[in-house]
C-alpha cells in the first residue's frame, strides 16, 4: 500500500468558500468512518497513520474551534454561534456541532473520503449525524473503536510530562527525558498538566463512559461497529485496524 500525504483540511476548518490547498489523493477506495476511543488511547496517532494509508482525511469538530479561535467569523454561522458558548464556558449544544457540520458537507462528500474523529460523542450527536447523512445520501462504512483498560489508560495519561517553553511531550516510562524532569530540546522543567493528574483522568474516563457506551451500542445495532484492542504497539494497533477494514465486507 503506497501512502498518501495528509491533506491540509483548510475547506474543513474554514467552512464557508474555502477550498484545500491539496487536493484529495486518487483512491481505490474510499472510506468514510467514525472513530472513538477514550482519552489516551492513542486515537489522534492511529487516525493519522489511517489517514496515510487510506487517504481519508480526520475531520475533529475540536480542531475547528481551535482554528476558529482568533478568526474573524461569519454573524450567524454555526462557529460564531458556538464561540458565544465557548467563550461563556459552556459546552456548545449538539444542534449547534451539528450544524457546524453541516455547513462543510462539501467534506464529507470528497472522494479521498473522511474520519470523522472525536464526534459524535453521544447517540444523540449519533441521531443527528444519521439524519444528515441520510439527507447527503453517505453512507458509514464502519465505526472504529478502540478499547484500552482503564488502568494502561491511567498510566500513559498520568506518566506524561510536557515542556511549559517548547511544548515537547515526554512519558516517565515509555518517553523519559535524558534528565530526570529537565526537557531533551530547551532545558526547561518539565510539568504534569492538570488534566493528566490521576483524579482528572478519573472523571474524564468516567464521563466518556457515561457519554459513549449508548453510542457504542447504537452503532452496534446499526451493524457499524468495529472494537480495535489497542494495547499494543501503535504500528500493531494500526495493522490490526486495517485487516479489520478489509475483512468488511462492503461494496466500493
């Protein structure tokens, strides 16, 4: 399999006009999925390695409102609406993701095909997403999820150290620094965020439980549903993934 270059999904964190810089690669097939996963389950380096192999692009609700954060927006559009939230320190509403959504459909109709990652997050986001695609007409070849046991969870979130100057990220395990909390690149201390200390990892593994096993059993229903273990070796997990998407049997 020849791999393809990571597109810059500029129509899809722009909306509105924008077109990509890079045009989709030309495909053998054309996949279009969801992908779950908990919090450090490695979900944001198997979308990437997938996005190489099958040209799919990730398309992450976050990294919109992460582009959209010092941009000037249009009144009325969805990301406008959902900056109103945000900026309250709300979550934004799912009528509103969804719209944001919506208005780059252009995206979800490209022939190097999409991975939808990070959303939907509930069945309701799930309903909802159902219904827009049915009106698209786009169909879901599957919904990727991967399993990890809370405890490795807790301990490749708890053992990551970052640098406050350079942003490197380091693991006491897996990653350490040369130097016991002093950053390889710039010499800084190192840092625990506050998201990855044991007890905030705790609640967020407890909300993403809550939130995703209806979705899970949602997609399951719908016969979507495919389970990844991913307690392996990131290029493991990778492989395991694409012999369970060649195994579908699914027309092109």
């Amino acid at each position: 399999m020849t791999p393809t270059p990571v597109r810059d999904r500029t129509a899809w964190l722009q909306g509105g006009d924008a077109v990509c810089l890079q045009p989709p690669p030309l495909v053998h097939r054309t996949w279009r999925l969801v992908l779950l996963g908990p919090p450090g389950v490695g979900k944001g380096t198997q979308a990437e390695l997938l996005s190489r192999a099958l040209g799919a692009c990730p398309l992450s609700t976050g990294d919109v409102f992460r582009a959209a954060k010092d941009r000037e927006l249009e009144p009325g559009s969805a990301m406008a609406r959902a900056r109103v939230h945000m900026v309250r320190g709300e979550l934004v509403p799912d009528a509103i993701v969804v719209d944001l959504v919506r208005e780059r459909c252009r995206c979800l109709h490209c022939n190097g095909g999409f991975m939808l990652d990070g959303f939907p997050r509930t069945r309701a986001q799930a309903l909802m997403i159902d219904e827009l695609l049915a009106a698209e007409h786009i169909r879901l070849d599957a919904v990727v999820c991967f399993d990890l046991p809370e405890g490795e969870i807790l301990g490749r979130i708890t053992g990551r150290r970052v640098c406050p100057q350079c942003k490197a990220v380091f693991h006491v395990a897996s990653r350490p620094p040369k130097r016991d909390g002093v950053c390889d690149a710039c010499g800084a201390a190192l840092v625990q965020r506050a998201d990855d200390r044991p007890e905030a990892v705790k609640v967020r593994l407890e909300a993403y439980t809550a939130d995703t096993e209806p979705l899970i059993q949602h997609y399951a229903a719908k016969n979507l549903l495919v389970r990844i273990d991913a307690a392996r070796r990131p290029d493991e997990v990778f492989a395991r993934t694409l012999d369970a998407l060649a195994a579908l049997v699914v027309p092109a």
